[in-house]
C-alpha cells in the first residue's frame, strides 16, 4: 500500500470479492468525500470520531496534517471514503505548495465536499481563502458545511452566522469531533447524500496508509507536542527500516530531519533527554498500533531548508504531479 491515496485509484483485483458482494441493499450509497478547512480546525479529531479509531495524528498546532490521508466508514447502508486533507491555507514554502495541492486534487476528484469550520468563532480571512478554492476547483460538486467544536459553545445547539456568501454550500450539523456531538447525525446526511455504489474496502478496513507511515506520523506527532516555535513545521521523520524481527517485536529505525543545528540541539535536548522522551511516548503509542512490543531507534540530521528544496521534498515523500 502506498502512504499517499489518490481518491481515482480504488482497488482492483484482490478486493473484488468485496466489491461485488451480494448481501448489500439495493441502494448501497459510497463515495469520496474531501475534508477541507484552514488549519487547526479539527478535521483529523472529526474523521477519527467518525471512524472511531486513530488515523491521523492531532495536535493543537497548525498544519499538522501534511499528507493525504483515507479514513474508511462502513454500515450496513454504505461506504463512505473520507480523505482528510492538509489545511488549505496561503502557503509560503514548497511544503505549504504540496500540502494547498494535495487539497485542491482531493477537492477535484471527490464525490462531495465536507467542509470543516471553527463553531466557536466567527468566519475568518483564511475561511474566505478557502470559498474561494473551493469555487476554482469544485466543479459541480456539492459542499456540506459542518460547524466543528460545538463542546466549546454554551449552547451547544447554536452557532455563530457564517456570512460566507462567496460560494453554494448546505449547511449541516453543528458537531464537536472532541466530544462524539452529533457526529452520528452528520455521518447519516453526508450518507444520503452519496451516490449509489458498490463497497469499494472490506468492512472492516479503516484506513490504506502502510505500517511505515503511521509510525513516521507518531513520532512526528509526538515532536509537535514537544516543542514550539518554527521547529513543527521544520521537522520531517524518515522510517529508514522497518523489520518484523518476531511476531512480538518489530524493529524501526527512524531519521528526524531539521533545518537547522539549533533545531537538532533542541530535538536532543539536554543530555539526550528530549530525544529519550519522544522516543519512549513514540514506542509506546506504534506499540498500540500494532499490539506488541517495538524497538525504536531514533537519530537527528539536519537537512538545511528541506522545505523550499524540490529534490528534497521528493526525498522525503512530498511530491505530487501538477495535472498536464
């Protein structure tokens, strides 16, 4: 399986048992549906509500979400293809262009467009960045507006106006991805709204992306929690071997770029004890994840200005073709 997923590119030969399978009801809905909204605005925690297991890392730092990620729900009515993208936001680097362009692709090539807002506060400028991505690229694709973080209002039931006139868009529930408020309801009109078709994953399959990857995304996670300032956003995690040495053990070797030999100090930390503290959360978690016991090994290197640099960004897996 490859980290990335291109909503266009469902599976073929060893899921067609599932796909063709007899038992499903006459009006089996399924479909792709692009998350979107600025950064930091809760997209990761709704998807992982929704699916009810952890996907995609979270934090409380922008842009977290660098990569495209598929989140798979399945009931007895249908299948729904989440595809949890990078915030869209006015980028400023390489890495910013690759995160706008794997949302924009996603918005293209989905079949409905869940659009995710702060509940708790008024529309902002990069709300209006984003209506005016979504009328570049949107086609005719429909778009639901769900009102995130109602477990920060006092009502839960109201929700500031949007005034977002820029763009056609059928308002749906005001949810809280933190607290399961009314996730189920919105889960069940996103579903009516898909069309007919078949079930494209076993059900009970969540998400695509490989073992290597979530391990990478669980350091990086844990490096975010961590730390402040430019070093998030500088930090990229390599998986330089992943080996399966028992059935009880498995064996990863990971590389932390940075930036800078400053940013590499404060990763190690004094006496190495910051680099112990990620390393011991990080294995703890990929041990969850795979349900058993994880050697990690971790190192630092700096890679200077990985973000602006296109050989580099492809060296590190952010690379997407621009449509001809």
């Amino acid at each position: 399986m490859s980290d990335d997923f291109t909503p266009t590119e469902l599976p073929e030969n060893e899921l067609l048992d599932s796909i063709f399978e007899d038992d499903l009801p006459e009006d089996h809905r399924s479909g792709v549906i692009a998350v979107v909204g600025r950064p930091n605005v809760g997209k990761s925690t709704l998807i992982n509500r929704i699916l009810d297991q952890k996907i995609a890392i979270v934090t409380n730092k922008p842009q977290t979400t660098r990569k495209q990620q598929l989140g798979i729900y399945t009931n007895d009515r249908g299948q729904i293809l989440f595809v949890d993208t990078p915030g869209l936001h006015d980028p400023h680097h390489k890495l910013g262009e690759y995160m706008v362009n794997v949302a924009e692709q996603a918005i293209k090539d989905a079949d409905l467009i869940l659009w995710v807002m702060d509940a708790s506060e008024l529309p902002q400028r990069p709300d209006e960045f984003i209506a005016e991505t979504l009328k570049r690229f949107k086609g005719n694709t429909p778009i639901i507006l769900a009102l995130n973080k109602a477990d920060l209002l006092e009502n839960p039931g109201t929700a500031p106006e949007t005034h977002l006139g820029l763009i056609e868009y059928t308002l749906a529930e005001t949810v809280s991805g933190a607290e399961g408020i009314r996730v189920k309801h919105l889960v069940k009109q996103l579903m009516e709204l898909l069309p007919q078709g078949p079930r494209y994953y076993p059900a009970d399959q969540v998400s695509e992306v490989n073992l290597r990857f979530i391990a990478s995304e669980m350091i990086r996670e844990k490096i975010i929690l961590h730390t402040e300032k430019e070093i998030p956003h500088s930090v990229a995690v390599e998986i330089e071997e992943y080996k399966e040495r028992t059935e009880q053990l498995t064996y990863i070797s990971a590389i932390i770029y940075v930036e800078r030999d400053s940013q590499k100090g404060i990763i190690i930390g004094k006496n190495g004890d910051m680099i112990k503290q990620l390393g011991m959360e990080a294995r703890k978690e990929i041990a969850r994840a795979l349900g058993h016991k994880v050697f990690l090994d971790l190192r630092v290197k700096v890679l200077k200005n990985w973000r602006s640099d296109d050989a580099l960004m492809r060296r590190l897996g952010y690379f997407v073709p621009k449509d001809n």
